[in-house]
C-alpha cells in the first residue's frame, strides 16, 4: 500500500453559499440524473428550502438535505484545524434513473476558492480551477447490498493508488491520487465519499484527518484505523 504524496496549499475562513455545479466525485462514478434536483442559492446564511413547507424532503430519502445537517462548515475547520477561504457550496439531488438504484445525493464542498470581487471586475480563472479543500458526498441506495456494490465497482475502476481503512467496524478504503485523497465506505444503504485535496494540511496529517471526518460521520468518536 502507498502513502499519501505532497499536497497543494490552501488557508482563511468560509462565508456560506449555496451553489450548483459538478460533483468531483471521480472516485464513486456518477449515474445519469434527471433534470430537477433542489436547487437553493444564499449568501452567508443558511440554505433556505424552496419546496412544499408541509412536506418532510428527508421521509422519502436516507440522505440530509442541508450540510449543516451532515457536517457544518465550523466543524469542518475544527477537525482539519485550519482556516478555509472561500466559499461553502451545497449540492443535492433526489431524482435519477431507476435502474441506477440511487435514491438520494447531498454534496458539500468547504472551503471552495473564489475570485475577489474587488480585484477585478474579471473572474479569476486560476482560483475557479481549485478544487475544494473538502468536499463530502453522501449517497442513499434502495438497499444495503446496492450501496456495498457501489464502493466495490469504484475500487474494481479505480487507477488511483489503494489503501483499506476500516473504521468503526466499517471498511472503506483509501485512494490516492495526484492533487486529493478520499475515503469511500459505505453504511447501510449510504455511501460516503470524503476527499481532502492536498496541501490543507501536512503531509502527515492528512490520513488522519480524513479518517476524522469519516468517523464524525459515521458516529464513531474515536476512531481507530486498521488495514
């Protein structure tokens, strides 16, 4: 099994904002969506619910549908121990294929860079090109076995380097590649995918903060990694 490589810089603090764009999540290939995913901008303030207020979005789905009901941006800095700059962006979807066997996505990037509006009346290309410094995804699937089968399919295709890492009795696994590190594991009929990108923290930080976030997830409060 490989270590971890070095890692790009990154520091500051985060005001929230809910946005839309791509996944990054290379490491659990996505299926096709349909059109309609939930959808809710803000500015420094929580993500407000553009849906029928009576309705419960959570009822029909296993998957939080804001990220301060997953893992808040303030808690995030405290497990990596770092101050983020940027931008905090919410991702989620509830409607895809059948077949696919997914029934639910929430995406959340911390600590996303953005260009200073004040500089220049131009975007900062460089800046939109940085990926986040973490971003969670979590995924819920008609069943356990469906979810499993989405982490085993993602390590059988994967070219990135391989570590198992299993955590509160649930075994997940590491993948390394050229600019972040993730950690997919699956629990019930949830996938999680954590990737960290490099240089948020010291090389020999970063397996352990990974494996913190995943253990703040998954209810375990003190990990203890074994592969």
């Amino acid at each position: 099994m490989k270590r971890i490589m070095r890692w790009c810089a990154l520091g500051g603090v985060l005001p929230l904002l809910v946005a839309v764009s791509g996944c990054t999540d290379q490491d659990e290939p996505e299926v096709p969506e349909v059109p309609g995913g939930t959808e809710q901008p803000t500015d420094g303030a929580e993500p407000t619910s553009v849906v029928d207020p009576t309705a419960d979005p959570t009822e029909a789905l296993d998957v939080p549908f804001e990220c301060g009901d997953m893992l808040t941006a303030g808690r995030v800095v405290q497990i990596v121990q770092t101050s983020l700059d940027g931008e905090t962006q919410r991702i989620y979807n509830d409607e895809f294929l059948e077949s696919s066997g997914r029934t639910g996505r929430l995406t959340c990037r911390y600590g996303v860079p953005t260009s200073d509006p004040t500089a220049s009346p131009t975007p900062d290309a460089e800046a939109d090109e940085l990926a986040p410094a973490v971003e969670i995804a979590v995924s819920s699937y008609v069943d356990a076995e469906t979810a499993s089968g989405r982490i085993e399919s993602t390590v059988g295709a994967t070219s990135r380097d391989i570590d198992p890492q299993t955590i509160g009795g649930e075994e997940g696994y590491l993948l390394t590649g050229d600019d972040d590190v993730s950690y997919i594991v699956a629990e019930g009929v949830r996938t999680y995918v954590i990737t960290l990108r490099r240089g948020v923290v010291p090389e020999a930080a970063e397996v352990v903060v990974i494996l913190e976030l995943a253990a703040e997830l998954l209810g375990i409060a003190e990990p203890t990694p074994s592969n």
